[in-house]
C-alpha cells in the first residue's frame, strides 16, 4: 500500500501543470484582443497616419 502510494504521488510530481486550462486561455485571449483593438485605434488615429506617410514618403523619395 505505501508503495503504491509513493508511486502515484511520484507520478503526479512527474506530469506537473505544463500548461494552461481553459480560464487562463480565456484570460489569455481576453488581453490579446484588448492589446490588439489598443494597437488598432493608435495606428488608426491621424497623427500616427500622418508620421507613417512622412515616413513612407521620405523612404521612397
């Protein structure tokens, strides 16, 4: 029995929490998407638009 025992907790030890479950990828995504609509409205937004076309202008001139 204590054999056993030892086994199944040596295991558990062994495969460890790798990797994420459902809540954290929900979580995850949550924020990438939030980053990414942030991201979105900053480069959409004129004055970025206008450093971007300077910058455009300036390469192929």
């Amino acid at each position: 029995m204590l054999v056993r025992r030892l086994c199944v907790r040596f295991r558990s030890r062994l495969r460890g929490d790798g990797g994420m479950n459902s809540a954290e990828y929900a979580v995850g995504t949550l924020a990438a998407v939030t980053f990414a609509g942030v991201l979105l409205k900053v480069v959409s937004s004129a004055p970025v638009q206008a450093a971007m076309n300077g910058l455009i202008e300036r390469a192929l001139a």
